[in-house]
C-alpha cells in the first residue's frame, strides 16, 4: 500500500507538471504577458523565459513519470521558484493572474489566483519532501529505525 501511495503521489505531479507546461506553451504569448506583469525579470527576458519555463515544466514532468533521476530535484526548485514569485506577487500588491494553468480570466482571478496557487504549490512541495523522505528511507533503511542507527 505504501508503494501504491508513492507511486500515486509521483505521477499526480508528473501530471500537474505535464499539463501546466503545455497549456503554457499552447499560448506563449499570453503566458509571457503574465510573465512580465510580476515585473521581477528584465524585458528582454520575459519572452524567452515564458518558453523555457514550460518546456522546463514538460521536462520535470517526463522524468517524474518515468521516475528518473532529476525529476524530483527539478520539480522541487521549480517549485520553490514558483511559491517565491507567487509571494513576491502578494507582499507587492500585484493584482496579477498567477498563470500557472495558462492564462485565466483576471477580472475573476486576481489575488485568489494567487493564494490558490500557494496552496495548491504548497501540497506540491509537501509532496516532493514525502517522495525525497521515501527515498532516503529506501536507499538507506536504517534511518528510518532509530534502533539500526544504532551500531551492535
């Protein structure tokens, strides 16, 4: 059963991230008008950068799905990338669409956007902390058992 919870938890957000990535690139363009609507990235960076994130998105998806090497470790930088921006955003007063399912209405979203966003990163993050812990556990499994730490 716990083997059955892991695998759920790592194609859950293989998928978040394989469907966030390409609704952005769908529309490149209005994700780049989100993009520089933060205002935190110089102008000429928006466009490539409103490119690169999705396909990096794209990228963590496929190798959590596969479960290969990296896709954790990238999954959780973008993810704390994403909650930094996103609290950027609030603490600033920006009344900006979070845009991380492509672009939405802002008249409706606006800050709620951004808070959703949080939580919804947040369970993400909590997620890529439980697929580390049960990584460490199986590579090493005397971690788990204060009684094995302990050399007889």
């Amino acid at each position: 059963m716990d083997n059955l919870f892991t695998h759920l938890v790592r194609v859950s957000l293989a998928l978040a991230f394989l469907a966030a990535g390409a609704v952005k690139l769908a529309r490149p363009g209005a994700f780049a008008v989100i993009v520089g609507a933060f205002g935190v990235l110089p102008e000429a960076a928006v466009g490539p950068l409103s490119v690169a994130l999705p396909c990096l998105e794209l990228v963590a998806g496929v190798l959590l799905l596969l479960n290969r090497g990296g896709g954790l470790a990238l999954t959780g930088g973008l993810l704390v990338l994403f909650v930094a921006v996103l609290l950027y955003a609030l603490k600033m007063g920006l009344d900006v669409d979070c845009g991380c399912y492509g672009p939405s209405d802002p008249e409706l979203e606006a800050f709620g956007s951004i808070r959703r966003a949080l939580w919804r990163d947040g369970a993400m993050l909590a997620g890529v902390a439980f697929l580390c812990w049960r990584r460490m556990r199986t590579l090493r499994p005397g971690l788990s058992s204060p009684k094995r730490a302990i050399p007889t």
